[in-house]
C-alpha cells in the first residue's frame, strides 16, 4: 500500500502491474480496497493500471481532517480527483461501486481527465428530497448504512449484507465496517437525503464521456426500473446491463462475468 497527502486527509492506495489505461476503483460505503482484489490481482490487473484507494475515513486512510468538507458525494470526489493529480495520472477511467458510484458521477463536474465510467449499485439520484425514495428501494437514510455507531450485531449484518445474500464473504468485510469513521456514513447519507450536491440525475444523463452502467439483477438496494428508465446521452452499448442472479456487487460475487464485461468496456475507451 502507497499514501499521498491530499486535503482531505491521508489517502491509502494500491495499483495492479498492467500498463494499458489507468483505472481508478472507488469502493463502497464501510469499505475498502480489498473488496477490488479479484480484478488488481487478476486479468485486469494485469492488462490495465488498476489504481484502487481507501476513501477518506475508511480502511488504511486517515479519517477527514475536516469532516463535513469530506464526507459527501461532492468531497470523496475531489479527494479522488487529488489524488490522481498527486500520482500523476493525467487520464483514466473509474469503475465506482455503491457509494463509489456516486463519487464517479460527481467526478465529471470535478475534472475534464475522465476517458469513461462505469458504475455498479448505484442510482443517480437528483437534487429532490424524494429521490432517494425513487432511486433506492429501502429508506437508506434510516438504515445501517447511514448510522453513525453501529452495535457489534449491526457491523456484522452490514459486513454480512451489504455484497448481497449469494455473495463471498470475507473477514476483510467487517474488519472494514468496523474501522471505518460512523461520520462517514452518516454525514454523506443525510446531506444526499436533504437533496444537497449536485444533481447526478443530470450528470449521468448528459455524461460526455461513455458511461457503462452494469448492476446485479437481484440488487436488493437499488430501483432497477428507475435506473433503467432514465434517457441517458452517452450509456454503453445502448442500455443498462443487469447481471441475472447476481446481487449489489457483481465484480466481487462474480468477477467470472463481470471481468469480461469490464474489460470490453475499458477497451473501447482506448
């Protein structure tokens, strides 16, 4: 693990020995790198510069110098946008999963260096206090997701759940939830659920970069038709992908199909 020194705090990152076209990886809520192993350490990794971090307030990271200016959408994306300055990546993707997801969005209004992205688990919602209702299927502001302390039964439910039911669990998964800052999460899910950032309904929609969007059809998080039925400019191969028995993290549960579509994408960016 590599750190760099940015505003929002001290970042904790890894890459892959491929040298094609950097990606930059953004992990979940109560995450961490580790939960991207299969793709640094596999095919992709190997063909591609894969760059995976620790959010701020998460696994080998500092917690945010000041808080309320890092934990959110609009924050975890210009600490990623640093971060990359500061390693010297002038061009690259991202490939952001739940919470990473909405960072990736936020991130084509922080910085012109995107070649495309993909986002898995995650609905773009708008500035609207409703859109989280419409975006997610459960009140995800008053779930585990969004608490500050979390008792040792609720770190292992969320550990054990938030991959969905099928997938792989591992201890890395709970070591994690538990490190990570409760300020973390319950900053970033009250300002989202109070409509404050930026509308990411519009910039998934007007995208000027390819955006691939790729969920598990059994995500038992998100609102599949809403996110299928926005009128995106610029979505890959024409529509959204869901992934047959797969649930909220189809990379981890299933890299076997995700990889390849993974792959087929970052190979059209080149």
């Amino acid at each position: 693990m590599e750190f760099s020194d940015t505003s929002h705090g001290r970042l904790a990152w890894r890459q892959s020995d491929g040298a094609g076209l950097p990606v930059l990886m953004i992990h979940g809520n109560s995450t961490c790198t580790e939960v991207f192993r299969n793709q640094l350490d596999g095919a992709i990794g190997e063909k591609y510069r894969c760059i995976a971090f620790d959010l701020p307030g998460h696994g080998q990271s500092s917690d945010a110098p000041v808080p309320e200016d890092t934990y959110s959408f609009g924050g975890y994306a210009n600490a990623a946008v640093e971060l990359m300055a500061a390693i010297g990546v002038p061009r690259y993707a991202v490939f952001g999963w739940s919470l990473g997801g909405h960072i990736a969005l936020d991130m084509l209004a922080e910085t012109d260096a995107l070649a495309g992205l993909i986002i898995s688990g995650s609905a773009p919602i708008s500035q609207d206090t409703h859109s989280m209702t419409e975006g997610f299927k459960d009140e995800i502001e008053w779930s585990l997701a969004s608490k500050r302390v979390l008792t040792e039964d609720e770190i292992h439910a969320f550990a054990h759940g938030t991959c969905g039911p099928n997938a792989p669990y591992d201890p890395f998964l709970e070591t994690a939830v538990r490190r990570c800052d409760g300020r973390a999460r319950s900053l970033m899910i009250s300002k989202a659920a109070c409509g404050l950032g930026r509308n990411q309904q519009d910039l998934a929609i007007n995208a000027t970069v390819p955006l691939a969007i790729v969920n598990g059809a059994d995500d038992a998080f998100i609102n599949h038709a809403f996110v299928a039925g926005l009128p995106y400019r610029t979505i890959w191969e024409g529509a959204v992908i869901d992934l047959p028995d797969l649930g909220h993290a189809p990379f981890w549960e299933a890299p076997e199909t995700f990889d390849p579509i993974l792959n087929r994408f970052l190979s059209s960016l080149n």
